[in-house]
C-alpha cells in the first residue's frame, strides 16, 4: 500500500487539460478519432491570439469590435506514435474534406484519418485522407469534450488586448 505525503485532507486532483494540436506542415500525421462528431466552434482572432465567439448566447465583445470572425472544428484524437490524447483543431475547409471521406451516417468515433498541409507549411492547404481500417469501439478511451480546454485557453492569460480600447 502506497502511503500518501499528506496528513489530513489530501488536495483536489488537478483539472485534466488536454492539449491542442494543429497540422502545420506538410509531413503526414496520422490520428484516431476519439469523437463522435466534429465540435464546431466560431472564434475571433485578435491581438495573436483566438477569442470565443458568443454571438448568440450574449453580446459579443468580438463582434462588437468588429474582429476577424472564423470558424473551427475540434476532434478529441489519439495522434500515431504518441502516448496522449489531444484535440485536433481543423479549419472549416479540412471539416469539409474529413466529412465528404467519412462513412456517412455514421460515427466518426474509431476513423482513422491522415493529415498533411501542402507545400507553404501553416499557410498551406490541408490534405485529408480518410483510412479504411475503422478501430472497435470497446477497445477506445472515451470521448472528452473540447469546451473546457477552449474555455481555459481563451481565459488563461490576462487579455490585453480586450482591455486596450476600454482605457
């Protein structure tokens, strides 16, 4: 039996985050798809950094300045040769490309899928190819939602550049 360091009361376990990956270059990158469908999020970018969009849940601090609007989808993943998972963040045009290969009406939980940017590296255009071999379901981690690892990334740091205008 492992004894524990503390005495007392034993501190709360750290919030679980996972990271966010994006392809940026043109080396291939394979992923297992741990999510049941794409989560889509509209985001501002601003001051180098993304802001959430929440147009249509409450007024918008983005929109409201008039700051670049995009929208992004977000896959939990397992990527190939590493032990960890991660979230996949895709443009709308890769969304489109996965959506179009994948088996339709179907979960995209289990899909295999390869990544790769053409030549011009984060700049470039997403290669996306969808694999045959579809890994059984009982035999993945489960699905994590993306919203608190965003949510955290957007509030992590004390953002200036929403404050600037305001002084």
């Amino acid at each position: 039996m492992v004894q524990s360091h503390y005495a007392g009361a034993n501190p709360p376990n750290r919030k679980a985050r996972v990271d966010v990956v994006r392809v940026t270059t043109s080396e291939q990158q394979q992923f297992l798809i741990l999510s049941r469908s794409i989560f889509g999020q509209y985001i501002h970018w601003y001051g180098n950094r993304s802001h959430e969009c929440t147009e249509g849940k409450k007024e918008c601090n983005g929109c409201s300045r008039g700051w670049p609007k995009k929208f992004l989808g977000y896959l939990h993943v397992q990527q190939f040769n590493r032990e960890t998972d991660a979230f996949l963040e895709l443009t709308h045009t890769a969304c489109e490309k996965l959506i179009a290969q994948a088996h339709p009406g179907k979960s995209l939980r289990g899909t295999q899928v390869r990544l790769g940017k053409t030549k011009g590296g984060a700049k470039g255009r997403y290669l996306v190819e969808v694999l045959e071999r579809v890994v059984s379901d009982e035999t993945l981690m489960p699905e994590k939602d993306p919203l608190l690892t965003l949510q955290f990334l957007w509030h992590c740091k004390n953002q200036h550049s929403q404050t600037d205008s305001e002084s």
